[in-house]
C-alpha cells in the first residue's frame, strides 16, 4: 500500500510535467532567459503547483497521523547555512546549464533520453557523494 500510496501522486506529477511541456529543457532555458525571449509557463506551473500543495497539505495535516503511521515530519529548519548555499547554487547551475531538474529528468528517462539519463546517472553520483562526505540523509 505505501508504494502505491508513494507512486499515484508522482505518476500525477509526471504526468502534469509532460502535459505542461517542462520536460522539455528549451522550455526551461526559455524561463531562465530573463534577457532574451522570456517564456513565462513554468511561472504559472510554479504557481499551480503552490496551490495544490498548499490545498492538499492543509488537508493532509487535518489527519491525526500519516496514512502509513508514524508521525508527520517537524518543521523543517529556517536556518540559512553554507551548506544550503552552495546545495542552492550547485542546483541553479545545473538547472540552468541543461534545463533539467530532477522531475523533469527523471520523466525523460522513462522516454528513454540520452541527455536526461546522463543527467540523472550523474545526479545520483552527486547524491551519494554529499551521503557520503556530508552525511546528508536525503
């Protein structure tokens, strides 16, 4: 039950990635080009994904405990530190060198692309040197 419960909202979120064209990097490059020929859509994928989250979360806390047992998480910390810095801008430069970030990366694995397979192959190598060096656990 907690795979399906795990794999329906991601198969829906692919799926919303697919539909609203941001597996497509151009897509995302054209949002990062502030400059250039500015494509505002994944502005208004942002916002409908807020939305939805900020609805299904209010919902989701209602529950006494998760669906699955356990607790829910605490409030995650507000602290700004080296760590979320470089984490930050590690992240922005690969987002903006090839307009992939992991949803959209992993949905283009599944139509089996070169370039996000790389990208996805050595996300996971990065991944595991930050377990590894800063013992982050996820």
């Amino acid at each position: 039950m907690k795979n399906l419960v795990l794999f329906v909202p991601g198969l829906i979120a692919g799926v919303g990635l697919v539909v609203a064209g941001m597996t497509n990097p151009a897509k995302v490059i054209g949002f990062l080009d502030l400059a250039g020929e500015w494509d505002p859509s994944l502005a208004f994928v942002m916002v409908g994904a807020m939305l939805v989250f900020g609805v299904g979360s209010r919902l989701v806390m209602r529950r006494p405990a998760p669906i699955e047992g356990g607790s829910f998480p605490g409030k995650p910390s507000s602290q700004i530190d080296g760590r979320l810095i470089v984490g930050s801008a590690l992240f922005g430069t690969g987002w903006g060198l090839v307009g992939f970030c992991p949803g959209p990366a992993l949905t283009n694995v599944g139509a089996l692309h070169v370039e996000a397979l790389a990208f996805v192959a050595v996300m996971a190598v990065g991944m595991i040197v930050a377990q590894r060096v800063f013992g982050v656990d996820r």
